[in-house]
C-alpha cells in the first residue's frame, strides 16, 4: 500500500509513487504487508548538504524529526507500528545547506488497517 498527497504536489515516478512541489524534494511512502515494514523515501536533490525528514505515527501521535547526510535518493524502513487497526504515517522533507533549506514537500499520508 502507497502513501498519498491527497490532490498536492506533481506525482514523480514509481514504486512508490512519490510528490514534490517546484523547489521541494520529493516524497513517498510505502506499507509492506508480508514483511510489516513502513518505508519513507525521499530525494530529488542531486547536491544538499542534507535532507531534514519529518515523519508522525498517529493515533499516537508521536513526532520525529531527522537530518540524512549525502544527495540524490534515500530511504527509511522501519518495523510497521499497529494502533487499533487505525494507523496512520505522515512524511514531509526538505533539503538543506548550509543554513538554507527548501520549503517542505508535500505531506503524504500513508494510512492502512494491517
């Protein structure tokens, strides 16, 4: 299952598909039922400093944000986290040197009922 942007950004490529704004990173989410695994993919920028990621779990609404060092496309795969059967990933990313970052991608929401 494929996060979405719900009508915001350009779709960009596949697998998943991902979103971006003009001047933004793109972004993109995936659930995998077999290996119960969330990832967050993220890139576009062929020369950041980094990209700043941030992600949300609801309904526990828990909040993380990180910096990811180095250009071109990332990733992050972590276990699947399973709240009533009603969970929900959010993800934006900017990319940013020096002191100056981008605006941040749109918002995907990856939502799915395990």
């Amino acid at each position: 299952m494929d996060g979405q942007s719900f009508g915001e950004g350009t779709p960009v490529g596949s697998g998943p598909l991902k979103w971006q704004y003009s001047g933004t990173p793109w972004a993109g989410a995936r659930y995998d039922r077999c290996k119960n695994t969330v990832t967050l993919y993220y890139g576009g920028y062929k020369a950041p400093a980094w990209y700043q990621v941030r992600w949300s779990l609801s309904p526990q609404q828990t909040l993380d944000t990180y910096n990811t060092q180095g250009a071109g496309a990332r990733h992050k795969t972590m276990v699947a986290s399973h709240a009533d059967n009603t969970t929900s990933y959010t993800l934006q990313v900017r990319a940013c040197s020096g002191t100056l970052c981008t605006r941040w991608s749109p918002l995907i929401i990856l939502s799915y009922y395990p």
